[in-house]
C-alpha cells in the first residue's frame, strides 16, 4: 500500500491555497449512545458513581478555561487600549504639521466606550494599523518629525505593544484551541459540554485588508 499523502506524484495546486478562519460556532451534540452509556454505568453503581465525578471535574474544567479565555481576551484589550492612547498622543502632535483622516479613530474612539467582542477586537486592531501606516508616510513626507523625541518615544512603544498584542493573540489561541478539542473529548467532557450547551469558540483571524497588504510590495 503506497502512501496516503505522497509529495512526489501529487496531486498539487501549482496556483497554491489560501486559508481562511470559518467564523462559525459548533454546537456539540450527543445522542442516544451516550445516554445509554452513562444508564449502563450506573447499572453497576460504582462505575456510575466514578463517571459522575468526573463529570464533576469536566465542568470545573470547562469553568478554568473558560475564566484563562476571558484573562487572555483581556489583556489583548488592555494592551489595545494603551496603542490608542500612545497614537491619539502621537497624532496629535504630527497633526501640526500634517493633516490626518478625522474619521480614522471613529471606531477606535467607540472601543474605548466598552463594547468588547472579538469582532470589535479586530477592528481596532486593524484601525490602529492603519493608523501606523498613515504616520509611516507623514514621516517619509516630513523628515524633520523623526526628530521629535516624543514622538519617537510613542512609536517605539507603539512597536512594543503590537507585539505584546501579537503574543498575547498566540495565548488566547492556544486556550481557544484546547477548549475547541475539549468539548469533543467523549464521553466525559463532551457530554458535559453538550448538556451544558456549550459551543467551539472562534479563534483571531485577521481582516481581509490586512491579508491583502500582506501580499503586497514593501520594498
């Protein structure tokens, strides 16, 4: 039997493939096997009784992630805010020389009235970017700015806190990813999580402006 996956006869996408994250919440199901599952068990008491701890566990489990999600959410949003305050700071002071986009911290603006969810997340996080991108070229256009010590203070901050906001991204995957392979974990935690309601959680995924400056020329 040759090889499933073989890398020398293909086939291959000569074009390539792009990916994308399905903004989609599973919801976890389970049917009449595990009802039957845990009634068997209990047939025997001791069985029943350990599953039921365990079961116990499982939604203490779900509890702890669920909390290390919110933390890591958290601090994505608190190192957002410190890079819109750094930038307001910064265009400010460039907006004596240069003329910026008024509308461009709208959205950024509104964040900063509380409304918090992965979509606004991304949002900001994009504006922000944008943002950098406008002072890069105010600062091609107008050398002498560079010189400005506050300025050159904030956009190294600014740099430090992109990536804090990139590490902290990585984190909350990681804990989005252990919760969306826990509640398929049959039986316990998947039981547990489909009684409870539970769905996948959709990980960060970057705005289709950015994938396209990705692809872009910098140089």
């Amino acid at each position: 039997m040759g090889n499933e996956l073989d890398e020398l006869t293909g086939p291959v996408n000569e074009k390539g493939q792009d990916v994308n994250v399905i903004s989609k919440q599973i919801q976890v199901k389970v049917g009449w096997g595990s009802t039957l599952f845990e009634v068997l068990l209990w047939l025997f008491i001791i069985p029943g009784v350990i599953f039921l701890f365990m079961k116990i566990n499982a939604r203490k489990h779900f509890q702890q992630l669920q909390q290390r999600i919110q933390h890591h959410a958290s601090q994505i949003d608190n190192y957002l805010e410190q890079r819109v305050v750094i930038l307001n700071n910064v265009v400010g002071l460039v907006n004596r020389a240069v003329a910026l986009d008024k509308d461009t911290f709208t959205t950024i603006a509104a964040y900063r009235g509380g409304v918090k969810t992965d979509e606004t997340r991304n949002e900001v996080a994009g504006q922000a970017g944008e943002v950098t991108n406008k002072l890069n070229v105010a600062f091609e256009n107008y050398p002498e700015l560079k010189a400005h010590q506050a300025i050159q203070d904030a956009m190294q901050q600014n740099s430090y806190l992109q990536r804090e906001i990139t590490a902290a991204r990585e984190l909350y995957k990681d804990v989005v990813n252990v919760w969306n392979a826990d509640v398929f974990a049959w039986p316990t935690k998947m039981i547990v999580a489909a009684r409870a309601g539970y769905t996948t959680r959709i990980p960060f995924s970057a705005s289709a402006e950015i994938k396209a400056q990705a692809r872009g020329t910098f140089f």
